[in-house]
C-alpha cells in the first residue's frame, strides 16, 4: 500500500505545478481583478512593460529596431513613437503632391441635388448590403447586426426620397451647403499642412512638448519601453519574455523583470530549503535512533503523507502558490513529529511492541492533527484565492501525514517488529535521568 501511495506520489509529482500568478491569488470578484482580467482578454496591449536606457540617438535606433524584430514584443515606445518616421522620404512624396494638391478649387453647389438620383444610389448600396448580409449569417459573427440594422434604415429612407416632398428636399439641399462649407475648409487645412510640411525644419526629440521629454528623456539618456505580446502573469511567457529583452540590454528593468526574479527565485529557494529541511532531519533522526532502518521507519509518514497530497492535489486540482507553499514546513514538520512519536513509544515499551501502536499515542497524535486541519482548514470560507488554497493544502497534508502515521507506519511495525532489536537511543538517556523519574513516578 505506501509503494503504491509513494508511485502515486512520484506520478503526481510531475503534473501538480507551480502556479505563480499573483492575480490568482487574488478574489475573482474583486473590482481591479476583473478589470486587469478584462483588459488582458481582450486588449493587445499589456499593462506593464520592461524599461531600458540608451546613451543617444544612435543607440537609441539600434535598441528599438532589435525589440521590434523579437516576437515577444508587441510594441516599443520612446522618443521615436512621437516622431514621423521617414520625413525625407515623405517630404519627396509631398512634393510631388503639391502641384496636384493646390490645383484643385472647390466651389459651392450651384442647385440642390434630386432626390431620386440618392435613391438610386442608396437602392444600389441596400442591394450590396442585403446580400452581405445574407453571407454573414452563416457565420456567427458579432458584426452581422450591422448590415441588418443598415438594410432597415435605408427601407426607411426610400420611400421619403420624392421629389414631391418638398421638406425633404428642403432637408437634403440644406445637407449638401453644410457638407461642402465643412469639405472646403478641410481642404484648406490640408493644404496649409501640405505648405508647412514642405517648408518647416525636420522634427527632433528637442522640438517635442516638455511633458513628453520629461516622460522619455533627461540629459541625453533615452528611454525605452518594451510591451510584451503575451500574457505575462503566465510564468512561461514571462520568461520568454524577459530572457529575449535580455539580449538586448542585460541591464533592462521593469515590472516583468521584477516579477521573473522574484518569483524564480521564490521557487529555487522552496526547493533548496525543503531539501536542506529534509536532509537535516534525516541527520538529526539518525543521530537520535542510532539506526539507518529506525530513521527510514520514522521518515515514513514524511515520504508516503507527502506522496499522498500530491496526489490530492492533482485529482482537485490544487497547485502550490505563492501563499500555500508556505505551509509546506507545517506539514513535514507534522509528519516527521507523528513519526517520531510513534516510533519512539513503539520502541521504548515491550508492551508497546506488542500492540503496535498504545491508544493514549495514538489519540495524541489524531488530536494533534485534527487541531490543526479544522484550525488551519477554517481559512478556506475566505474568498481569496491565496488563503483559500493554503487553508486547503493544510487540510489535505495534515489528513494524510495522520493516515500515514496512524495507519500505515503501524502496520509496517508489525512487520518488522521481531527484525527490529531496540538500541538505545537519545530517549533513553533522557528518560532514565533522576530527574525524569521522578516526574513518571509522579
């Protein structure tokens, strides 16, 4: 039974991730969690971006034209986003539109138009769109509606198109002097940009508005902000992300490369301190029972318990976080107790051999446990995500280091109890102290 636990365990010990978003953590229901939910459904663009410097213009240009060729990156912003970009190029192609473009008169419309010529078209345009219409319904798509609610408006307008209905045409004429007053001073506008365009110097950083410069650049260092494609909150696409705008400036920082590290470095160091926690009570259990197999009896409960939350884990769906990983020490610590409380009773008293397991230890040892599954199990009425789940993976490891404990750890006793000879321990030692005597004997 504990190797099938312990190969459960093992198999559940690939697929059970580490879940470190911090929007995961958080209440669902809460207003900025759905809103930053919202935004990275159905946005392009990201909320955070990575941020690096350049030394001039030069370094400027190279760095931004390198991010933008990395598929990690949606868009890059600095100096050069408030710039046209090309102006030679696009001062040769106004030039040749001069001419053209100040060739062209507008003059005001000499008599209103029929209204039956307007009919004509709109019939021509209701025909266009009633069939358009038709395609897209055998698409679910969201902009179907629009041709439909088009096609009825023109239905509407049609039969008000007579030249007979004079408050129309009177409408429609007044319509027409509005349209070409706004088309000819539009015009003079572009034609006034197309002059200055031509005759005006070259846009630089220099020329920019001062709450632009101060946002993008200070005494010659520019800066650059790097927006990623994907969803960073996830940790693989945070990754890729980071490590690509690392091989453009090493130095970069920013948001992303803030949460990369501390959460790489969160996950190294519960690695490294469960290892050295467990290496170290290894030592400790060895030191104490003077035996390899009565250390390997007492890492029982350890080893299967924890092999069997795992496995809780993956059948609910439960993966560490940056809040339930915390717990991890309560539960080893619980295990390696239960197993050295048991272990140590078991070996001390014949009589203990003989049953396994005394009931006053055994109770002990579900009272402790239970104390702390309903004490600890309790956080899971919170609606937050993080406290939820450390209340849960309280729950799951404290109920299984106690059927380790109480369950299979005995039944492994009884089968070695005659292959066992007791040795004396550190507990021993204690136990046959004056001082501890007297305090059995009271």
């Amino acid at each position: 039974m504990g190797l099938m636990v312990i190969g459960l365990g093992i198999f559940s010990l690939f697929r059970v991730h580490c879940d470190l978003n911090p929007l995961h953590l958080q209440n669902p229901r809460v207003e900025s969690v759905v809103w930053e939910m919202r935004i990275l459904k159905e946005s392009q663009y990201s909320t955070s971006f990575a941020a690096m410097t350049a030394g001039s213009l030069h370094e400027l240009e190279e760095k931004t034209a390198a991010l933008k060729k990395l598929k990690t990156v949606s868009d890059v912003e600095s100096v050069f986003s408030f710039l046209p970009a090309h102006q030679l190029e696009k001062r040769l192609i106004l030039k040749d539109l001069e001419p053209l473009a100040t060739s062209v008169k507008l003059t005001g419309v000499s008599m209103p138009s029929d209204p039956k010529d307007l009919a004509n078209i709109l019939s021509h345009i209701n025909f266009k769109i009633d069939e358009a219409g038709k395609e897209l319904e055998k698409q679910k798509a969201a902009t179907r509606e629009n041709p439909l609610e088009t096609h009825r408006l023109i239905n509407q307008i049609l039969p008000l198109l007579d030249s007979q209905n004079l408050m129309f045409s009177n409408r429609l004429a007044d319509f027409e002097r509005h349209f070409f007053a706004d088309l000819h001073d539009k015009w003079g506008l572009f034609q006034g940009y197309l002059k200055s365009a031509l005759t005006s110097a070259d846009m630089t950083p220099e020329n920019l508005p001062q709450a632009v410069r101060v946002r993008n650049m200070n005494n010659g260092i520019y800066l650059i902000k790097a927006f990623p494609a994907q969803d960073i909150w996830d940790t693989a696409p945070l990754g890729q992300f980071v490590k690509s705008i690392q091989t453009v400036d090493p130095q970069a920082v920013g948001d992303p490369v803030l949460l990369y590290f501390i959460t790489s470095d969160f996950h190294n160091a519960i690695l490294l301190a469960s290892g050295i926690g467990i290496l170290a009570i290894a030592v400790m259990l060895a030191f104490v029972y003077r035996s390899l197999v009565m250390t390997i009896l007492a890492l029982v409960p350890l080893w299967v318990g924890t092999c069997l939350t795992l496995f809780l884990m993956l059948l609910l769906g439960l993966p560490f976080n940056q809040a339930n990983v915390l717990f991890l020490p309560l539960i080893l610590g619980e295990a390696v107790e239960f197993g050295i409380i048991s272990l140590t009773r078991w070996q001390l008293e014949g009589s203990a051999q003989a049953i396994t397991l005394p009931v006053s230890t055994a109770k002990g040892v579900a009272l402790a446990s239970l104390t702390t599954t309903v004490g600890f199990g309790s956080l899971m009425i919170s609606s937050h995500q993080g406290t939820f789940s450390l209340g849960l993976l309280a729950t799951v490891g404290s109920l299984c280091v106690l059927w380790a404990s109480l369950r299979l750890l005995p039944a492994i006793l009884q089968m070695v109890e005659h292959k066992i000879k007791p040795s004396p321990t550190l507990f021993h030692a204690l136990l046959a102290s004056p001082s501890s005597q007297q305090i059995r004997q009271q």
